[in-house]
C-alpha cells in the first residue's frame, strides 16, 4: 500500500486539475501522478521532463527503453520496471531481452545494446561508470545523445526512488506484464 494517498483528480489542487483531466480523458490517471500530485508544480515539471525523454529527444527508443529497464531493474523498482514493459515490447524488445536485462547476454542483445545495458548498470549501481563503458556507448552515440542516455538513466533513476519510497501501486496492466513475463524484482 501507498505511503500517501493516491489521489483523485477533485483531490488536486484547482490550479493543477486539469493535468488530471487531461489524463483521465486519455488513457486514465497512473498511481505515480496520483502519489505525485501532492506536490503539484513538482509533479507538472517532472511531467515535462518526462515527456521529454520518452518522445522528443534523440535517443534510439530501443536503447532508451534497454537503459530504462536497466534502471528500473537496479533500483530494483517492480512498479518502474512493470510500466516500461509495454514501452519495451512497443520498441521491438521480445519478451526474452526484457526478461534478460537484469544480467545481460550476446545471446539476446546486440553489441551496441549490451554497452548501453552495462552504462546503465553500472551508473543506477555505482552512481559513476567506467572509462571502459563510457567508451563502449561513446564509441557509437553522439555527445548530444550521451547527454540524453545519461539523463534518461539519472530520471528513471529518481522515479525507481520516489516509487520505492512512496510504495507507489504497480498500476493493474502494469502488473499483468509483470506477472506474464514472471519477472520477481
């Protein structure tokens, strides 16, 4: 159960509302904008970082998907983990690889796909990663898209924190993933 409550839309303050709304007219309201809508200009700019990383940067989806599953999985966050496995399978990502991100193989990953699974490791692990994974992923990405991998991590990372603190609910289709893939985090 949640540390705070889940709130409801007629719960948020007036001024944000209509972020709920907005919501609720799409596809409905997930239980971390509940948890996070007690603080709600926090929650409208952690919004607006969010939507960055997942559709307006430069980032390969496929690799930004790998490095978010990693986080998820070394925070050992299941509600992170659960909700990016539709946005992995969405990205071309086989049940398998997402199953295989928490100790990664070339069996199941290309290479460009295991060096960002270890960056992404090491720095949700070690907060730092090495000169050897720092050239893997350099070796094929932009500065441009370093910058947004290693945002992206550090963000996912933040959100598996706030949802393992806060005890976040793993939304229900979230959870039906989960279960399906028998993925135990």
């Amino acid at each position: 159960m949640a540390r705070v409550r889940l709130n409801e839309t007629r719960d948020v303050a007036e001024s944000h509302r209509w972020i709920f709304e907005r919501m609720e007219a799409r596809d409905g309201i997930l239980n971390i904008f509940r948890a996070l809508s007690h603080s709600p200009e926090a929650m409208r700019r952690f919004m607006k970082l969010g939507s960055y990383v997942l559709g307006e940067g430069r980032l390969d989806a496929r690799l930004r998907e790998l490095a978010i599953l990693r986080a998820g999985w070394e925070c050992r966050s299941p509600y992170e983990f659960s909700q990016h496995i539709a946005f992995g399978r969405r990205v071309g990502l086989s049940d398998a690889q997402i199953r295989g991100v928490g100790a990664p193989h070339t069996g199941l990953f290309e290479p460009r796909e295991m060096a960002v699974l270890a960056y992404a490791g090491e720095l949700s692990s070690a907060s730092s990663v090495s000169d050897a994974a720092y050239g893997a992923v350099a070796a094929f990405l932009d500065d441009e898209e370093m910058v947004e991998l290693t945002l992206t991590i550090g963000y996912y990372n933040m959100v598996s924190r706030f949802l393992n603190a806060m005890q976040v609910n793993i939304d229900p289709p979230a959870e039906r993933d989960l279960r399906e893939l028998g993925v135990e985090l």
